[in-house]
C-alpha cells in the first residue's frame, strides 16, 4: 500500500468517479484504475461498487476511508513541517557565547539574523569555552562561539577561527590612567589593584600566566565577578582589568589603554560538532555571523580571519 494509492483512493471516493478523478490528478483514467485495483488486491477486498453510473465505497472501502484521510493528511503536515523547516519559515537555533561576546559581537548579529528570520526561535547559552564545549559535545547547542584554546578543541568539534581580539587595560575616566604614555607595559601593572574575574573565567587564567611571565604576582582589588560586574567596578574606580578590547565600544566612562608588544591576543572561534549535518537555521545563523564579520567595522583591535 502506497501513499498514492491513498491518494488515488480519495479522490475516486471525493468524485464518486473514475474518470473525474483522473482528471482531477492529472493522470490517465487506465493509470489511475491500475493503482486502485493494486491496493485492492493488496488489501485482499474491492474498495468501490458501481451503482447507477457512479461507484460507492463498499464495506472494505468505508473502513479504509478515515485511515487513509489520516495518513494522507499525516504525510501532509509532515512535508509542510520539513519544508518550514527548510525554507526558514520556523526552526530553532541554539547558540552559546562567552560572556564578553554575548555583550558585544552577538547582540548585533542576532538583530540582524532576527529581522531577517523573525520566526525562528533563538536560544543563547552564555558561559566559559569549556563549558560551551561540553555543551556542544553533548548536543544541546549547535554553534558555539568559542576562545580557541592553544591545545586545540576535541576532535570531535570544528572550531574555525574567525576573529583575532587583543586585550586592552580598561580604567575609569575619572581616575589617573594606569600610564602617561600611549601603551602600557603589562609588568607596570605590578602595583596597581586588579579587577579580576571569576574562577574558570576564560580571561582570568590569560591575565595570571601573563603576569606571572612578566615575573610578577598581581594584587586584586575586588575578584570574582562576570564581565558586567567587572566593567561596573572598573567604572566605580575600585581598580583596572584586562578585558577584550570589543567590550568597551559601548562603555563611555571606561578608557581603553593598549598594551605594549607583544601584547596580548586571543582568537575567537565558531565551533560545531564535526560529524553532524548544522540544522538549517543554524546554518542561516552561521552565514550570517560570518557575513558581519567580513562586512561590518568591528572596533579597534579586532580583526577578522579567514
């Protein structure tokens, strides 16, 4: 039994003739007069009667009817579902970031994802790389924008590099910069408080085993605290912290203070499972991710790769 016989079925049983039926499909009468004698003789009883130059369901046909109503109606509704799917209509996107680009890059690709595509339905994860790792690898996000860790990410992942990010010193406006001159040597940070992030923050172990490669231990003025939180004490004046320079475009009362060569870069990544086909709205979402970064101005000390 296949689903065009069904449909065959009905619309022999919708016309209450052959012929007319036909017509309506557009195929032959002989064609269509094939297919419902061969779902006949695969269901083992006639389907159909002929009274008074019309047919009429026979016992067989009336208890098939609703079933095959239902499956038809079924395969339908599938293939409209699959093809929204496809063509964008609604679908499901999860994306994860870490906290600094959840507050500058994302933002912005997210409206403009939205306004193309309002009726997918967006999910963000903010957390630290590995944790969005993990994530990844366990299925419940299906784009990750990552800081590419210097061992490489698990095999099982594609992590394209698609922004190199330097770190800059931020301090407040209304305080003494941390230098006089225009860049700022990391080891002159020696005796200034720091604002330091939380455990297994991404840029806390940066800054620590950059100072500690500069040959000194840093001073904390206030620890533990997510990237809105550390901005907000930075602002307050309660010390200077290491941030990614793009987190500070929208932070007015907060300087941005360049570090001397070598500095301090990190890349940022877009990481997918490797063996799994993107969903298409995912997929919408990673064009359109990779399309800002090729085509809009990012901020000082960012630039794209690839």
């Amino acid at each position: 039994m296949q689903l065009q016989q069904l449909r065959y079925f009905l619309a022999v049983f919708e016309t209450r003739h052959f012929t007319q039926a036909a017509d309506k499909l557009g195929v032959s009468q002989p064609t269509l007069s094939k297919q419902i004698h061969t779902l006949e003789a695969s269901l083992g009883a006639p389907l159909f009667e002929r009274i008074r130059g019309a047919v009429a369901l026979t016992a067989a046909g009336q208890t098939l009817l609703p079933l095959a109503q239902r499956m038809v109606a079924d395969a339908d509704a599938a293939r409209e579902a699959v093809q929204d799917v496809v063509g964008l209509r609604r679908g499901e996107v999860r994306l994860g970031a870490t906290p600094s680009l959840c507050s500058s890059l994302v933002p912005e690709v997210l409206r403009t994802f939205r306004a193309a595509r309002p009726e997918i339905q967006l999910y963000v994860n903010e957390g630290s790389s590995q944790d969005l790792i993990e994530n990844l690898l366990a299925r419940t996000l299906d784009l990750a924008l990552i800081v590419q860790p210097s061992r490489g990410v698990d095999e099982a992942l594609d992590a394209a590099p698609v922004l190199r990010e330097s770190l800059v010193v931020a301090s407040a406006y209304d305080r003494p910069p941390p230098t006089p001159h225009a860049l700022i040597a990391l080891s002159e940070l020696e005796h200034t408080p720091l604002v330091m992030f939380r455990a297994g923050y991404d840029i806390r172990g940066v800054t620590l085993e950059a100072c500690r490669a500069a040959g000194f231990t840093p001073k904390f003025a206030v620890e533990g605290g997510e990237m809105d939180a550390v901005l907000a004490f930075v602002e307050a004046g309660l010390g200077v912290a290491l941030v990614p320079s793009m987190v500070l475009a929208n932070r007015p009362l907060l300087r941005a203070t360049p570090l001397a060569p070598p500095g301090m870069q990190r890349t940022i990544a877009l990481a997918h499972r490797r063996r799994s086909v993107l969903p298409h709205a995912a997929e919408a979402l990673r064009a359109t991710l990779l399309e800002h970064i090729a085509t809009e101005r990012l901020p000082a000390g960012v630039r794209p790769l690839g």
